[in-house]
C-alpha cells in the first residue's frame, strides 16, 4: 500500500493481539498499536490517529467495556470501528447496534474474517460522503451522531493528518474526515491562508512570522519554500 492504514488493535489477551497484528501487517496494514485497556487505547487514537479500530467487547480489568469506548469513538474522533468478540447474546447486539460498528466477528474467528471485514470497512469510510453544513462565520461538521458547530473566529490552525483533518482551536482538536483542500474551500480566503501542504492557518490569530516558521500562540507552524514573502505582502493588504 502507498500509504499504509494505521490500525489499533484493542484486545485484553495478548496472543490473540499478536495473532491479529500478524495477520494485518501480513497484508501490508501498519498497527499502530495494541491496547488493553480504554485509556491506554485513548492515548494511543491521539497519539497515533489511527485509521481504523479493531475492539473487543469484553476489556478485563477496564470499568469501561468496548462498547463504552466505541461511544467515545463515535462522540470525539469518529474513527471507523470493528468489533472483535466471544459474545454474540442479544443483548450485547442490541448494544453493539446502536454504537453502529464497521463489522463483527465472532471469536473464534477466521483469518479471511478480519482481512476481508478490514479492507471493506477502509473501502467505506474512504468513500464515504462527509457531511458538513455551512453558514455564515461557522459550519457545522460530523462528529459521530452529532452536528458540532465550528466557528471560524476560534480556528487557529488546520492541519493534514493523512486522510482526516485536525481543525484546532484554543481548547479542543476536532478530527475532519476530509482532506486539507477540501475543508479549507469551505473558509474565507480573506481570513484562511495555505502556508504549507499539511497546513492553513487563521491568519487574524498569527502572533509571529519568521522566514521558516509561523507562530500561533505557542504552536511553531513549519511555513512552505517561498511562502514567506506572499504572507508578508498578504497581511500587508490587510
């Protein structure tokens, strides 16, 4: 693959982790990861930003099951999810539904499962229509099953994180699942500039310019070869 799928894989049995990380990196996937537990797998979606969650239902030692941590998948990255699991009752269904997985396998499971439920759930959320609604001074995007408001005036910077954006403001990160071209199409180019290929930044919130870098509050933002003299001349304009 051009560029690999990062994977976490969050399974309270080691051997069957390994198991699964074998069979992934066999097939050219990059586990970024293997989680135990809900919190160790929370550093690891905002360290790592994985593009898909292999989760099992059942997390021993953990307050939270998986279904817990798939709500807060849902609710604050929205990354794509599969459940692995023992438990096939009704009423762990009934559960699982509402979290609306990417796939289900049921343990024990076939190696041709968990490559094939993979590879059709990274089809999916690849080609999958990104919902955001625009009016004036915000836009509201996807987040899970909610509609979160954004307004432009609190963006400091958007950063590329390979198929996703990161929209970040003074107190949260918002993860985009759209490109870097196309989200910044949706903001005024009077107030949104491009500087490098992986950023554009809110050129009212800048604090200081160098020839490499932008400043916004305390993130040193790289700025791209000869972007340095169209910012000058930009800010002067204004």
């Amino acid at each position: 693959m051009r560029n690999k799928v990062k994977i976490l894989i969050v399974e309270d049995e080691p051997l069957i982790a390994d198991d699964i990380a074998f069979l992934l990196e066999d097939e050219g996937y990059d586990v970024v990861g293997k989680a135990i537990e809900t919190q160790e797998a929370v550093s690891i979606i905002e360290s790592k930003q994985p593009d898909i969650i292999l989760l099992d239902i059942s997390l021993e030692n953990d307050d939270e099951d998986g279904i817990d941590l798939a709500n807060k998948i849902n609710k604050e990255y929205r990354i794509p999810f599969i459940f692995i699991t023992s438990h096939s009752d009704k009423l762990t269904i009934n559960r699982v539904k509402k979290t609306n997985p990417c796939g289900f396998i049921v343990k024990p499971f076939k190696p041709a499962e968990i490559i094939s439920t993979v590879a059709i759930a990274h089809y999916k959320s690849k080609n999958k229509t990104v919902n955001i609604a625009k009016s004036e001074g915000n836009f509201f995007i996807k987040q899970g099953h909610d509609l979160v408001k954004v307004n432009h005036a609190d963006i400091l910077f958007i950063k590329a994180e390979d198929n996703y954006t990161s929209i970040v403001t003074d107190n949260k990160k918002i993860l985009a699942s759209l490109n870097l071209k196309a989200l910044s199409e949706k903001l005024p180019k009077n107030q949104f500039i491009r500087i490098h290929r992986s950023y554009v930044i809110n050129i009212t919130k800048i604090t200081r310019i160098s020839h490499r870098f932008v400043y916004i509050n305390d993130a040193e933002i790289p700025m791209g070869k000869g972007n340095f003299k169209m910012l000058q001349e930009f800010i002067m304009t204004l």
